[in-house]
C-alpha cells in the first residue's frame, strides 16, 4: 500500500509540475473584460453661444475621452426635438463605458443653420467636471476641440 501511496504522490507532482495556470489566466481575463463593460453615466451641459443663430436645429455629435484613449462618442444629439436656442443651456444625460478622469472632447456639426457652443461641460461622478471654452463656429463635418490629455498627472 505504501508503494502505491508513493507511486500516486509522485504522478501528482509530475503532473502538477508540468500545469500551466489556466484556470488564473482565464479568471483574470474575465474580471478584465467585466471591468471593461461597466457602464457609467455622464452629464453634459451644452451652453450655446450668444453669437450663435437665435434658434439652431444642427445636429451635434461629440466624443469625450480620458488619458487611456478610453473614448465615448455621443453620434447625434437629437435636435429634431429640440432647439438649440442663442445663449441657452441644454443638459444630456449619457450612459457608456467607464472612464477615468475626461480631459478630451471634440464636437462635430452638421446643418446649415451655423450653431456654436459656447462651454461644454462633461461631469463624471467620479472626477471633477471637465470644462471646455469654445465660443467659436464650427464648420460642418468637421470636428473640433481640446485635448488636455497629455497635461494630466
């Protein structure tokens, strides 16, 4: 008995020296890819500029991001409903992927009525709110703003 006793500890060890930690790598994997999918929400207070028309049905697209290159891309802020109005302050409330800290945003427009933001603040409950001065015109389809990511620590 004892000889099969030595026998069954030493295919044990043999064969557990020669694993490899499979079941780690792929439970790792999974806790990554689920940390990925978490969703968050954002908030972004659009406030048009007073040199902008006096009503504007552009329609506006945006793409906030944090130092990672983690981006989110807001494809159309639905103007159809609702007008953007000369120096009036429109909130958005966003669900997308989990961030760090925004310190990119860019905005796209297209339409012909001209709009121009003025500030576009983008708040992530867990950081600071990120501010973004524009006050200028953006030209149709072609996306403009800040990225700050290479200031952040």
């Amino acid at each position: 008995m004892r000889f099969f006793t030595l026998i069954l500890k030493f295919f044990i060890i043999v064969t557990l020296s020669h694993a490899t930690p499979t079941l780690v790598t792929q439970l790792q994997y999974q806790i990554n890819e689920t940390r990925r999918m978490e969703m968050c929400s954002y908030t972004l207070t659009i406030k048009t500029s007073c040199n902008s028309p006096a009503y504007s049905k552009d329609t506006i697209g945006i793409l906030f991001g944090d130092i990672e290159g983690k981006e989110i891309t807001v494809l159309k802020v639905d103007s159809e409903t609702e007008v953007f109005e000369r120096c009036k302050m429109h909130t958005y409330k966003i669900l997308g992927q989990c961030i760090g800290k925004i310190c990119k945003l860019y905005v796209a427009r297209a339409g012909s009525d001209g709009w121009v933001p003025e500030t576009i603040i983008a708040y992530h409950h867990n950081f600071p709110p990120a501010i973004f001065n524009y006050n200028y015109f953006i030209p149709e389809g072609v996306p403009r703003g800040f990225d700050y990511c290479e200031y952040q620590f």
